[in-house]
C-alpha cells in the first residue's frame, strides 16, 4: 500500500493536472504506515 501511495505521489507530482493522485497517495502512505506500525488482532505471534 506504501508503494502504490508513492507510485501515486510520483504521478500526480509529474501530471499536474492530475492532482487528485497526488492526494490520493499521501493518504495511502499514511494509512499504510499505520496499518504497519499498529498490530491488528493483538500483538502476540503465534510460533507453532
């Protein structure tokens, strides 16, 4: 998710018509190194 947000970041920074992609993959990256940084389900691991 982290690289689709910068791959969107890099578009939208060499389209500027288009800067809603620009946006779109701030928001990406940002989510995406929420969802890395907080464990989901706890933050046990199970080794079997």
């Amino acid at each position: 998710m982290i690289t689709l947000g910068v791959i969107l970041i890099i578009i939208g920074l060499l389209v500027k018509s288009l800067s809603i992609l620009w946006t779109i993959g701030i928001a990406l990256v940002v989510i995406g190194l929420i969802l890395n940084l907080v464990p989901i389900g706890g933050s046990r691991r199970r080794v079997w």
